[in-house]
C-alpha cells in the first residue's frame, strides 16, 4: 500500500491516530513481545566499548533515547541494555561475540520497522546497522549496505536508470525488506525483492564473517531468503540484480460500500489472471462514520493502465465511481507511493493472512464484516489486500525458504493507535485483527513473515519450508544464540 493512501485511510475524531501504515514492514517471526527478553549481568562494558570502531549507548548516555528507539512509538518504553552503532563490520563481530560471552540476548536492527518490535530487546544488546548504508552500482548489479533505506536505495539507482523490486515505505531497511520476502508494485513482474539477491555478507552466530551465495554457503544462503531477519544472523549487505527504471502507468478505482463484494470478487479474479505486467491491491478501510471506504490502487509495468483499469471494472461487473489514470516516473513513482521521502514514527498495531485460492462468498461477508464492525466502533482500521502471482509464483535457482509461491495473495490488517495507546486501544486494534484472521481462516495459509504478529507459530509462517530451515538454524546457530521469541527455534 502506499503511503499516500496511509495519509489518508484512517479518519477518526478520537484518540487513535489517524496516520497508517502498511508497506513500512519489518521481519522476525514471532511468539512473544520483546519486553519478555531478559540479559545476564555483569558484563565489561567499558571494555566492550574500547574495542568498538563505532558508538555505544547504554541507559544514562547522552543519545540513548533516540538510539534505542524503533519506528513504532508504541515499543519505547523496552529499554535494551545497550545499542551499537555499528561503523565497521568488525562492530558486528565484536558485538555477537560480547552478547554470547555474557548470556545476552542479541538483535539486528535496519530501519526499525518489525511489527513487534523485533528490533528492540529489553537488557540485550540491539545491533543497529543503519550507518551500514553505503550503495554503489557497476553492470546492472547493486551492492547495497544492510543499513540503507528504500528511498535511497531508489534515488540512487535513479541516476543509472535501475531500480529494484521493493516496497514503499521509504524508510524501511532494504534487509528486513529482503530477509523476509519484499513485495510491492512489481512483485508480478520481476518478484519479490529476494529473488534478485545474487549474494550477501552476513556474521554468524560464531562471530564468523561469510560470503553466501548459489555456490558459497548454499543452504545459507537459501534460508537467508525467506528466513526472516534475526534468525541465522547478521547480515551487513546485499547484491542484487537490477531492474529497469521505466515510466509506471498507475489507475486508481473506487466504489461505493454497497459494491463491496463484487469488488472482492473482481480482486480475486484479477489477481488470478491479469498478466504479470499488472498490479492492483485492494484497500477496505473503516471510516469513522461507520462505513467502508472502497478502493484499489494499480499499477502497469508497460506505462499505460487503461487497459488494466478496463480489466478490474470488467471483473468487478460495475465501473468505478470515479477514476483516475496516471503515468509516473520512476521517482515520481516512489514519491506518490511512499508519500514523499520520508515516513514519521507511526503508532500501529498489525497481522496478516496469505491467501492460498479465492475466497468464497461467506469469506468475502466476513472479512468485510470485520471491517464494517471496527468502522461501527470507531477503530481506524483497514483490509489491503495484496496480489501474488505472475513472477512471484516461479520459484528461482536454487530455490528461496519463502514459502508462498502459489498463493493468491496477501491480505495485511491494519490498525492505527496512538504512539502510546492505552491497554483498552491495544485491545481494541487487536480485537480488529484477531476477528480479521478468524473471517478468513478457511481462505488462509498462514502468515506473511515481514507482517509478523506475537502469538503466531513458525509453522504459520514458512510453511512446508520449516522443516529445512529449522535445520539451516541447527547448522548455523547451533547453541541458538539467536534466540528471541522471533527466531526459528
């Protein structure tokens, strides 16, 4: 979804923000919160300091503040027993091999934007590869820092006439990004943004600094794709094949709520047989006066989307109330998408389902009963509804551990809250999502990784590749030093 919609989805007089979020995904498959995490005590950390090309905060030091925090508001009050600003790789080395000295739990952290807050660690050591941002580009290959953020990421490569497969936000991670899977606008035509990862640089669990590729740590390599962040370790940067930076077509539809179904249907059908050069998602959005907002949002890769809007309205058997067509560039693109070049600490809570097929009528009536119930109690929330297909179905050599090739879609739950809601606004968000998942159970094969929710199984997540990456981490992390409640273990 893009952040130009996220400004405007959530309309509310109360006390929940009305500023939303959905593509500013994170990673780290989860179980519990990360104020459940607990460090052993004692450690030099003085010393630890000394040994460090980059900057340590811990409680009491002037920018600690802002160095602990990540994108959600709602996280603030963990307090990480220190953070490293890393300036070297040797900073992550030395940081993985201080945490496992001393019993402490260890966490990466790009752009801060995991839904749990994954990237936080209450008295651990959170690992912050932000000034790891460097970016170059040679032979339609682009090396990129684990630290840098989409915008840059696209404003970079502008320059040559590239891009890559990513999502919107701006100030998201290209590692969580790409650890966890990465969709956006051209999942359909060139996949998802780790199937254009040729290779990465990662430090392990025994503090060992690797190379992985097709033909170097294969099995490492294969589980790095899909695997989630935080799982088999730290990785510090990416290279990855390009992408043309051409001229985007987009159209935007909507209805009105009594077409709501027929709309959902229209999706599905789209998703299923539009070609690969087509993207639309689906926004249901609770208004504050009770109703759905109806909307889907598109995208063709050939520059012009007329055609493909002609193609939505004839699947949903009605025209748009209204309509617009547009062309963009590339960097006009990214800027309507991400709202701009930038994305302000946002208060949210938020889960997901991937769809295995087509949902039924009595689906289709519950997910937008969900919707309709939170718009009845004022809760700003929203259904985006994502297509898989095209590009994204085709599974790349040697294979990735993203488990959702021949799926229909995704369908995110969203909620907005205050940067620091009140137990009863975390209630209710959650109400909203849990009744989400419950609508659609029968239609759902599990949940998106960079979407990650507590309280969800490892199996919800990767599916049938579970086993196989649960044998990746056996090798890599044996001792499970990378264990947080988000981890494979």
């Amino acid at each position: 979804m893009s952040q130009v919609d996220r400004r405007t989805l959530l309309k509310t007089g109360g006390a929940l923000a009305a500023v939303a979020l959905t593509s500013c995904s994170g990673n780290k498959p989860a179980s519990a919160g990360p104020d459940s995490l607990t460090a052993a005590a004692g450690p030099d950390w003085n010393g630890f300091r000394k040994g460090l090309t980059g900057k340590l905060y811990r409680p009491g030091d002037a920018g600690y503040a802002g160095a602990h925090q990540v994108f959600n508001p709602r996280f603030d009050s963990i307090q990480p027993a220190g953070v490293v600003r890393i300036s070297t790789v040797d900073d992550v080395r030395e940081s993985i091999l201080f945490a496992r000295k001393n019993k402490l739990v260890c966490v990466p952290k790009g752009g801060g934007h995991s839904y749990v807050g994954g990237s936080t660690a209450g008295n651990g050591l959170v690992v912050d590869v932000g000034s790891a941002r460097g970016i170059s580009y040679a032979n339609n290959v682009v090396t990129i820092g684990a630290g840098a953020k989409l915008y840059d990421v696209h404003a970079y490569l502008d320059k040559f006439g590239r891009s890559i497969p990513t999502g919107t936000c701006p100030t998201v991670g290209i590692a969580g990004l790409t650890l966890g899977g990465g969709m956006g606008i051209h999942t359909r035509t060139y996949g998802l943004t780790l199937d254009r990862v040729m290779s990465m640089q990662v430090v392990t669990a025994d503090g060992v600094f690797r190379t992985v590729s097709p033909t170097q740590e294969p099995e490492l390599f294969w589980a790095l794709r899909g695997g989630g962040g935080g799982n088999l370790g730290i990785v510090t940067s990416f290279r990855l094949a390009t992408i043309g930076a051409g001229k985007l077509g987009f159209f935007r539809l909507t209805w009105p709520e009594a077409k709501a179904a027929a709309v959902v249907r229209g999706w599905q059908r789209f998703a299923h047989e539009a070609p690969a050069t087509a993207w639309g998602n689906l926004h249901i959005d609770a208004q504050s006066n009770g109703t759905l907002s109806i909307h889907i949002l598109g995208v063709s890769t050939t520059g012009s989307a007329g055609a493909v809007a002609a193609q939505v309205e004839s699947f949903v058997g009605s025209k748009a109330t209204t309509r617009s067509i547009t062309v963009k560039t590339h960097m006009e693109a990214v800027r309507y998408l991400g709202g701009g070049t930038t994305s302000p600490r946002t208060g949210f809570l938020a889960g997901s389902d991937v769809l295995r097929g087509p949902m039924d009528a009595g689906t289709i009536n519950g997910l937008l009963g969900a919707v309709k119930a939170a718009a009845r109690a004022k809760v700003p929330a929203a259904a985006i509804l994502d297509p898989l297909g095209g590009q994204a179905a085709k599974e790349p050599g040697p294979g990735t551990a993203w488990p959702w090739r021949s799926a229909l879609g995704v369908i995110q739950w969203y909620c907005g809250t205050a940067a620091h809601p009140t137990s009863a606004q975390v209630g209710a968000a959650q109400k909203f999502v849990t009744s989400g998942h419950h609508a659609v159970a029968k239609a759902s094969a599990g949940g998106y990784v960079n979407y990650v929710e507590a309280g969800r199984s490892g199996n919800s997540y990767y599916g049938a590749k579970l086993g196989r990456l649960r044998a990746a981490k056996k090798k890599y992390d044996p001792t499970n030093f990378f264990r947080t409640p988000y981890t494979l273990g």
